[in-house]
C-alpha cells in the first residue's frame, strides 16, 4: 500500500499546512532532527508524495471570485476523442479541476472566472474543443469550505512506528 510512518505523515501534514518552513522549523515541529527530517523530505518528493509546493493565491483579491461546476455529457467515448478533448480542457486556465465520471454525467469541471460574462466567453471556448451532447453549469453560490490538505490521520491504522 505505502510506506509512510508516522514521522512521515507528521511531515506531509505539516507542509500541507505551511510548505514555507525551513527544514529546522519542520524538523523540531515533527519531533526529529534536521539532517533525517531534510532526508525524509527528500524521499516523499523522489517517490512522489509531494508533487509540488506552491503559494495558494486569494481568488477574490486577484478577480476571480465566481467558481462554477460544469457536467459535460457526450455521446463520444473513444480514445482519439478523449485525448482531443482532454488536452484541449487542460489548455483551457479557468479549469482548475477535470474529472472523468461515473454515472450520467461523463466530466465535471471546476471553473473559475470573473464574471457570469467571463463564463460565457468560458463557455463558447469549450463548446468549441469537441463535440458534446450536453453542457450543465452550477454556479456556487457560497464556498463553505476550502482545503488542499488531504485527510492524512485517516492513515493512522496502518502507519509503522
């Protein structure tokens, strides 16, 4: 399954937290270290546990506040399209999530943009990547919550001393 331990999910969790701290802060918060902390940080980026680290930029401040959900429905389900239309999305900036899904809708986008005219020129974008049998919009109204940290005490069962 993985080879984490508790030291190395105290890491994870603590850089998901605040990717900023220096490995002398991220060490005495995780209780070793600096040079097997800095060695441990090392192995979670080379075995891709930490794909990156970035800065999370306040979406309102910089104009962007409206998010929308968008459900793409197509009849078209073969491979060629699939990379046409995949790599078209991708290029698009306002996604900042793509999902291929189960159940009746085939993909479900997350979308950002600056306004219901900003969506609109979204819209006429995407319509144009590949042929769609049908375009749903959901537009949030309020985000109630927000996180990039993903559960990692959930892990606690099967984590090695």
């Amino acid at each position: 399954m993985n080879s984490l331990d508790k030291f190395d999910c105290a890491i994870l969790a603590a850089l998901q937290a605040d990717a900023t701290l220096s490995i002398s802060a991220l060490s005495e918060k995780v209780g070793l270290s600096s040079t097997p902390c800095w060695k441990r940080v090392k192995r979670l980026e080379e075995e891709g546990y930490i794909e990156s680290r970035v800065s999370i930029v306040n979406r309102n401040k910089v104009g962007l506040p409206v998010t929308v959900f968008v459900s793409v429905r197509t009849s078209e389900h073969d491979e060629k399209w699939l990379e046409r239309f995949a790599s078209s999305v991708m290029a698009l900036p306002e996604v900042l999530e793509f999902h291929r899904m189960s159940g009746d809708v085939d993909y479900l986008l997350k979308v950002v943009t600056t306004d219901i005219e900003g969506y609109d020129r979204f819209y006429k974008k995407l319509i144009k990547t590949a042929r769609l049998t049908g375009v749903s919009s959901a537009f949030s109204m309020e985000q109630i919550k927000c996180s990039t940290a993903l559960p990692l005490e959930l892990l606690s069962h099967g984590l090695t001393a």
